[in-house]
C-alpha cells in the first residue's frame, strides 16, 4: 500500500516538473505620435468612487431566475483643470500686460489602474459578467462625476486659480500690473 502511494506521489512530482505554463503575450505599438500642447492645469480634484451595479435578465417586466449578476467596484481617479493656453492673447500698454484667456475646463479625467478594487462579484450561468459590463459603469460613472464637480463650482474655482497664478508669474516678471479677461466661450 506504501509503496503504491509512493508511486502515486512520484508521478505527480514527475508530471509537475514537465507541465509547463504556455501563457503567451503579445504587445505591440499600433501608432506613435509625440504631439506639443500648450494645457496650463492648475487645478487637480482627487476622488474615491464606489460602484454597486444588480443587473438580472427579464422578460415582459418578470425577472428570469438564476439571471442575476452582480459587482461592487471601488476605484480612485483625478481630474485636472485649467485653459488651454494656445487661445490665449497678449497685450502690452505702458507696462501694464492685458492676457485673454479662453474660459477654464477640464483637461484630463483619470482613474488610476492600480486602485481599481472589485469586490462581491457574482455571476450566473445565463448572464455572464464581463470586463466590459465594469468598464461601462466606470465611463459612465466618470461622466457623473465631472457634471457634478462642475455644478458644485470646480471650473469657478479653477478660474479664480488660473488668474491669480497668471497675475503672480508676470507680475513677478516685471509688469506693473497684469489684467486677465475672460473669452466668452
């Protein structure tokens, strides 16, 4: 009996030095391009998210069984505001610099990969929960979040920002004072 489960184990060592991992993966360049951009952000808004989605399959407003699949997604992300500063235009009269500027916006919206949690994920055998069902909820939820930090006053504040900044380089340049206006949009 020993020696038949010492035979048992030695295969099983043997068959796991031969298996091996045929993972393979492959990535590649599609396009390259280095582009020049003239963005002055001087606003960053960090943010935490949390994500709860239920979703089953129905049929005439009766919920099929053993359709529903669910997750919960936690992830932290940023946006960065400011103007694009190839819009804006200079004037210089007697020492006093005139600078218009394009209104404030949001220049970047990202979430950071490697603080995307997923937690509570179930499936079922007639819906099956993909990557894409999470990356929808987490676009959607993105838009979500900047219309609501635009309601609450982010771009004002970006704005009253950009323009004491822009006051304090060129003041600090020499100008016996510095103007900034706003392009209407």
């Amino acid at each position: 009996m020993i020696f038949i489960i010492a035979i048992i184990v030695a295969c099983l060592f043997i068959n796991s030095l031969t298996t091996k991992n045929n993972l393979e993966k492959k990535s590649d360049f599609v396009s390259e391009k280095l582009i020049s951009i003239s963005e002055l952000a001087t606003s960053r808004y960090d943010y935490s998210n949390v994500i709860s989605v239920k979703n089953s399959l129905s049929f005439k407003d009766i919920t099929i069984p053993f359709t529903e699949k669910s997750f919960v997604i936690k992830y932290n992300g940023y946006i960065t505001a400011g103007l694009d500063f190839s819009a804006a235009t200079f004037s210089i009269d007697k020492n006093i610099l005139t600078i218009t500027i394009p209104p404030c916006s949001i220049l970047t919206h990202n979430v950071n990969e490697d603080e995307v949690f997923i937690f509570d994920e179930k499936n079922s055998i007639f819906n099956k929960l993909t990557m894409d069902d999470m990356l929808s909820e987490i676009v959607a939820e993105k838009s979500k979040t900047e219309e609501r930090v635009i309601k609450d006053g982010f771009l004002d504040k970006v704005t009253v920002d950009t323009i004491d900044l822009l006051k304090n380089i060129f003041l600090n340049c020499g100008f016996d004072e510095v103007k900034v206006k706003i392009a209407a949009s």
